[in-house]
C-alpha cells in the first residue's frame, strides 16, 4: 500500500467527515423536506400493489429499478449474469442496479456515498450502530415510520416476540433507522473445540460444565504434563484477550465478556443497570480464568498470540483444546489434524454450563441490516420500494429464495429438507461440482440472505453445528437490556468515559487471569473504576432507561 | 597524489568496511523480499508453521492457480496498466508545462502560482467534497477519476522545477535565437537534456499510480473497471474477513495463508522489471534535481 497515498484516510475521519459534511450536504432530504406531508404516502404509490399481505407475492404493478449498494465478497464476486438478478425481476417486477464495493472497505465508501448524497435507495450489509452516524443527518429514513408497509416484518416481529430486541436499536428519538435481519432463534457460534480421541484413550467424557472442563484439563495435563491442555485464539485483531473464550465462559456466568463485552449491563432483579466490569460474576468468570492459568491448564500465551500460533500449536499436539466455530472446526482444525495427525479427533461441545445455568445471552438475534436513503420518500416509487423490501428481506418465501434459489433448478425441497441439484456445491460440499450456489447463480449471498426462520437457517448446517446448534437452541435465552437510548449530547459525554472503563477493565482482566495482580485487590480494582467515571458512567444509561420508560411506556 | 597509485592504509580499510556494511544493507534489504517470494511459493503447513525462510518449502502453486486462473483478476490486471500508463502520460504533460513555466525567472506572477502549488500539499478539500465534485463532473466509473484528481505531484513539480531552473539559460537564448518558439525550445532543446529527470519522474508517477487504489475505490462502482490492487486488497480481506454468510471456502482458507505473498509478488513484479531499465536515469536524475547548477 502506498504510504503517501493522500486519500488514505482512518475511519474515524471518514465517519467525521461524513458527518458534517452529510450535515451540509443533506439537510434537504430529511424526512419532513418533500412538499408536503411525509406521511402522506398516497401519491408515492407508483408500482406498488394495492393490497400486500403476509403470505403474499410482492409483484409491482409496472417495472421498477432500485439501486442497491452490493458488498463485493471476493468468495462469490458480483456477476451481472447471476440467476438471482434474473428471478428477482421475474418474480417481483424489480430490478436491482447493484453499484459493487469491495468488501476490503465497504464501510468507508458507504460512509463517503451518503455523506455526499450519492447513496443508492438500498443500503444493505449495516451493522447496528454504524447507522448511528448518519442520523442526525437526515440521509438515512426512520424507517420505523414506515413499518406498517412492510406486513412480513411486522409479522415475524410479533411471532417472534422480537419488540425488546427492537427496542435495543431505536435511536434516542424513539425510532429506528436500520431495518435488521430478524432471527427465531439465537444462532451460537462459538464454543470449545476438543481432542475427542484423546479424551477416549485417557478414559475421559466430552465436558459439559466448567467444573468437569477443569477436570478434564487435569487429566490430560497428568498425561502430558509438558504441555498446555487448552492454548487459545482469537486474541489479536480484536480489542479483548482470548475473546471467544471469554465470551461463552461469560455467558456461562451470566455476564458480557470478550467480544460481548459491553461497560453497561442490565440487572434483572435490581431492575436498572450495572458495570458489567465490577459485577460479580465478571469476578467469579475471572477467577474461572486464573484458576486455569495458575495450575498450568491454559497457556499464558493463549492472550497474546496469534491465531495462527495457537492453530499450530493445537496441530503441533503441544495443546489439545481451543475455542472454535463450526467453520474453523471443518475446515482448519479437523482438515489440517486429519493431514497430519494419524487417528485424530475433534469436536466442538455445546457451550459448557457455569452457575447462570443452561442460558444463552439475548439479544443476537438481530443481524446487520437494510437502511434505506433518505432522499427515497420523495421518489414515487417509496410504497413498492417497502413492499419489495419486505418480501425479499421478510417474507418467509423471499428468504427461501434468497439462501436457495430456485426450487427445481439450484434445489428440490421435501418436507423440510433442502438438496442441491446435482452439479452444484456449497462452500466445497461437493468438490467435484462445476457450479457453485454462491459463484454462478448469486444465492446465499450475504447481502441478501440474512435472518429466518430456525427450520430455514438450520436448513444450511452441516452436520457438526446441526448437533452443536440443537443443544444450544434448547437453551433458555436471557432477556434483552431494556431500551435506553441516549440523547447525542449523553452519547458524546458516555463515549468519553466509556473508552478508558473498559480499557481499564480488559487490562486488568489480563492481569488478574495471568496473576500479575492478585484476585484479592479485586476491591481496589473497582475503586480505581470508580475513580474513571464508573457510577457516573452507569447513572447516565439509567436515567436514559428512565426517561425511555416514561416516555414510551 | 599517493592515495592515486597506492591507496593510504586507512582507506583501504574503510573500504573493507564500506563493503560489508553495504553487503549488510543488501542483505536486510534483499531478504523481506527473497522470503516474500519463497512464501508465495510454499504450502500452507510451512508457512504457519514459521519453516520458510529463503527457499519454499512444500512447493505449493495454489494461490498462483486461483489467483491466475480467475478471469477478473487479468481483466482487473489490464485497467491497471491502462489507468498507470493514461496518468503517467496526463501527469507527465502537465508536470512538465507547470515545471517549465515556474522555472522561468521573467515569469510574472510566479510566486503566487508556485504558491498555489504548495498550497495544495497542506490542504485540500476534504474526501466528500472531492468526491462532490468528481461525482458532479461526471467523471465517475471513467479513468479520468483516477487520471486527473492527482495528475500533479507538488513535489515532482518543484523537483523538475529546479531541474530546469539549472539548465544553462545561453542553450535557450541561442535556440530563440535561431528562430525556435516557445513549444519549440521546451521540446526540441530543453526536453531533449531532461531526459535523466523526466525518466526519473516517470518512474515516480507510475509507481505512484500502480499502487494507489484508493481513488479508485471511491469513484469506480463495479468490479471490472477495478485496478488490480483493489482486486487484491478484496481478496485478502476476503481470507483473513472468515465470518459471515458464506465466507471461506475450503480453497480459499486453504490459500489464506500465502495468499500475502503471492498478491504481493504479483503486484510489484512488473514495477520490478522496469527499474533496472530506468535506474541509470533515476540516479543521475535524483541527483541533478537537488543540486542547483
């Protein structure tokens, strides 16, 4: 890369810039700037059925063109002559223009476009709370006004029990701005990945507690008493240590760490929220921690290497566990242990249980999302651009046909279970297939296919995940924190004390489970958070919960 | 005059020392590149494993495969020498008319036009306003977008400035003299004895071109009017990104691993090529630049 390149810019600065210069740029397109009254929808109905109901194929009643921003995923590069382009039409009336940016740095051109007023209609592929930062601008629509145009959405939402998760993605103005993927379902991704055929020589059960994970590392440090049982990932290109680990152990104690973490959450019996850093069971996940460290099961090195390294480590046999997701199980872990290995074996367990008990956390079950342009209420064809919407994102037919295609053509259906035409792989499940799912027909794209039904999301599981994901989803879930969106003055003010809290946490985190600082001073670490703005940090989010309550019900 | 015939003591040490500070130098210098190389070559296992160091290890041509064997990859190859060689031909012409104008002493208003210049290496407007005004001139999805925005390097200029500012001023009168316009002194006299510069600059601006990708990620919108190095830079992002709908087929984590080294070799290898052929050049062209005759 060219150091002296003159428009590299960092993030922040784009994000600033898109800002202010958004703010300058775009005060016209605000959702109140159209002529006339912007709930008034009756002249923008160009296209757009008259009567759309759940169940319902969205057909516009002439031919219609969106734009849409398409995140370009080097695995399946954007072709115009995918079938997905083609059947859309053919079945809704629409045609996308997909203007391609590269993955690499979807976010920053995203950012530039709005920012300029040169977005498309369709902003797919956001993560909340990236569309935080064009709000106040007025490029992007409060889409929560326009929900009652979308009868699938509003469908699963209430099927789905899915309002409290909504309500963690309003704004402080009490709306949304980002229509995300909706799940049944929380989908875990994470858990422990473990040699199976080592545990069977010493005698040994797959855990199912941390107390027998524990056990088991002794076990097999008695065995190999050079080694470490457990060497972990995911430490580096991630602001946590081992921040797989310390997101489902987290959760086993019922709190957010790792890359879960958030400074603030929500006490169910205290009813207001809490410093997720200075909780309890953040002290006893800790001591879970350095518990493993001390006695020589976790490798230190586990908080600071390189994925790579701990990989090679586990390949190496110098460790015997680490943290894996049904991907890197597949196709690193077990592909690479099987090369080189003679007679290995290794799964990954359901996430092991601690004292919150079999729960997952809440609140993941919203995936990124569409934002829509702003500048789209003033065009005519606003109404069917909900609709079609709604029935490609929503509707249960249109998620089918965005993971699978066409039935008869890319694959057959019975009861519930997919199968691809013979000829075409997914992701390598047929390695002597010419034509693959995502590369020659353009579905389970993720610009597209997102969210669903349990049936329609597990319909894509191989194996391994399919009994990894059936003990997970028979897990109670936690309930979601309740809204409690800040006004952007409170916003700047916690972002402020919200940077060094939680930097402070996550370096004493590191020393504790490394003993460089004594579990005994756990009293002194919270001081020292209190001394960074802790309880002002935690009265500012319950004043907010507060006056959302009161002013929202 | 000893040190002509019999060279003193002292300086054939230093010598001794000069040569293998220097090989040193090569060597460090050599080395990222040597195992850059070797790395494309290599298999996965080897590299993770730390066990390539100047030779490949478990010879492994994957990457180069799918690299080589996909089609917008050479499509992508191809806009990235037509956007160098459009540019560098943009940028040379009016590089070369600014230099040579600025480098005339009777000029009036020189000042505020060199001014103007260095201006615009403190400031400029700002990345959505740029964007504003490629987006309102139409430029988008053109190699103009990425040709015109950057044509003039402040710094090349003000090089070739002092460049022409030391040409002896005798050679143009006596072509005025003789009858030759303006055009026809810049570039029948002047052009001709410059030719160690404008190598040199050349050599600058293609590099500068090659590399850059960012304009063209900002105003290009589909993937085949992409430079090579966005193509690239997806590419790694794509097998180091892993998560999300379909990310990561086995082939490609297969080749995450050296996937690095082979964009790399790929990238710089023409750039490569040309240098040796330019070089004699570039020296005496870095040289006469900076010393005002």
């Amino acid at each position: 890369m060219p150091a002296e390149n003159p428009g590299k810019l960092s993030r922040r600065q784009v994000l600033a810039a898109a800002g202010s210069a958004g703010l300058a740029a775009l005060t016209g397109c605000g959702s109140g700037d159209d002529g006339g009254d912007a709930k008034d929808l009756s002249k923008k109905r160009n296209g757009a059925m008259r009567e759309y109901r759940v169940g319902q194929q969205f057909k516009a009643t002439r031919p219609l063109t969106f734009d849409v921003l398409h995140n370009d995923n080097p695995v399946y590069p954007l072709r115009d002559d995918w079938l997905f382009w083609k059947e859309l039409t053919r079945r809704t009336g629409v045609t996308l223009k997909p203007i391609g940016v590269p993955l690499s740095d979807y976010e920053k051109k995203r950012s530039v476009m709005i920012g300029a007023g040169d977005a498309p209609f369709l902003i797919p592929k956001t993560y909340h709370p990236s569309e935080t930062a064009f709000v106040s601008s007025g490029a992007i629509l409060a889409v929560s006004d326009y929900v009652h145009l979308m009868p699938h959405f509003r469908d699963k939402v209430a099927k789905w029990r899915l309002e409290p998760e909504l309500d963690s993605i309003r704004q402080s103005d009490g709306r949304f701005y980002l229509l995300p993927g909706l799940h049944e379902k929380v989908r875990s991704g994470y858990s422990l990945a473990l040699r199976t055929d080592v545990l069977g020589r010493l005698g040994l059960d797959p855990p199912t507690t941390w107390d027998q994970v524990h056990e088991v590392f002794r076990a097999i440090k008695e065995e190999y008493p050079d080694r470490y049982p457990l060497s972990d990932r995911w430490s580096t290109n991630t602001p946590y240590p081992a921040a797989a680990l310390m997101s489902y152990l987290g959760q086993a104690y019922g709190v957010r760490a790792g890359w879960s973490y958030d400074n603030i959450s929500f006490d169910r019996r205290a009813e207001k929220f809490v410093f997720t850093g200075a909780t309890d069971g953040y002290r006893q996940m800790v001591g879970y921690l350095r518990k493993l460290v001390a006695e020589k099961l976790m490798d230190p090195e586990s908080f600071t290497q390189t994925d790579d390294e701990a990989v090679q480590k586990l390949l190496g046999e110098k460790s015997f566990a680490i943290s894996a997701n049904p991907q890197e199980l597949v196709q690193n872990y077990r592909y690479n242990l099987e090369r080189q290995v003679e007679g290995s074996a290794i799964e990954m367990i359901p996430v092991p249980l601690g004292p919150a008990g079999p729960v997952v956390l809440g609140g993941a079950r919203l995936e990124n999302g569409v934002m829509i342009a702003g500048k789209a209420l003033r065009s005519d064809d606003f109404v069917a651009l909900m609709q079609f919407v709604d029935w490609l994102w929503y509707s249960d037919e249109g998620q089918r046909f965005a993971r699978w295609g066409v039935q008869g053509v890319t694959h057959t259906r019975s009861g519930g279970e997919y199968r691809l035409e013979p000829g075409i792989s997914l992701m390598g499940s047929d390695p002597d297939a010419e034509k693959d799912l995502q590369k020659d027909y353009g579905f389970y794209n993720g610009v597209f296919a997102y969210g669903g039904s349990w049936d329609l999301v597990s319909s894509m599981f191989g194996p391994d995940e399919q009994r990894f994901q059936d003990v997970m989803s028979r897990r109670e879930q936690l309930p979601v924190d309740p809204a409690h969106p800040l006004r952007s003055v409170e916003q700047e003010q916690a972002s402020l004390w919200d940077t060094p809290l939680r930097d402070h946490v996550t370096q004493n985190t590191l020393k504790f489970a490394l003993g460089k600082r004594p579990l005994s001073e756990w009293d002194a670490y919270v001081s020292e958070l209190t001394a960074k703005n802790m309880r002002h940090l935690v009265d500012l989010h319950n004043r907010a919960y507060e006056r959302f309550r009161k002013e929202n019900g | 005059m000893v040190s002509v015939d019999r060279p003193t003591r002292g300086y054939r040490v230093f010598q001794k020392v000069n040569g293998v500070v220097l090989t040193l130098v090569v060597i460090v210098t050599l080395y990222p590149f040597v195992n850059i190389v070797a790395r494309s070559f290599s298999g996965e296992r080897q590299i993770r494993a730390g066990e390539v160091t100047l030779w490949p290890k478990g010879f492994d041509l994957t990457t180069y495969e799918v690299v080589l064997r996909d089609e917008m990859f050479w499509r992508n190859y191809g806009n990235t020498v037509l956007y160098t060689a459009v540019s560098t031909a943009v940028a040379m012409v009016l590089t070369t008319c600014y230099a040579y104008v600025l480098s005339k002493r009777q000029l009036k208003g020189r000042g505020f036009l060199v001014t103007v210049a260095v201006f615009t290496m403190f400031f400029t407007g700002g990345l959505i306003p740029t964007y504003v005004l490629i987006t309102s001139l139409g430029l988008k999805n053109t190699v103009w977008a990425l040709a015109l925005p950057n044509a003039i390097s402040v710094f090349n200029l003000l090089v070739m400035k002092a460049f022409f500012e030391s040409l002896p001023a005798e050679l143009e009168e006596a072509a005025q003299i003789d009858g030759l316009s303006t055009y026809g002194i810049l570039l029948r006299i002047v052009l001709p004895l410059s030719k160690a510069v404008v190598a040199t600059m050349v050599l600058f601006y293609s590099v500068s071109f090659w590399n850059s990708w960012f304009g063209a990620f900002l105003y290009l919108d589909r993937s085949e009017l992409m430079p090579v190095t966005v193509y690239l830079r997806n590419l790694i992002a794509g097998a180091t990104g892993g998560a999300g709908a379909g990310a990561g087929a086995e082939q490609l984590s297969q080749t995450a691993a050296n996937i690095q080294a082979v964009t790399i070799v790929l990238t710089s290898l023409p750039i490569l090529c040309v240098y040796p052929f330019v070089q004699r050049y570039f020296v005496s062209g870095v040289m006469l630049g900076a010393v005002k005759g």
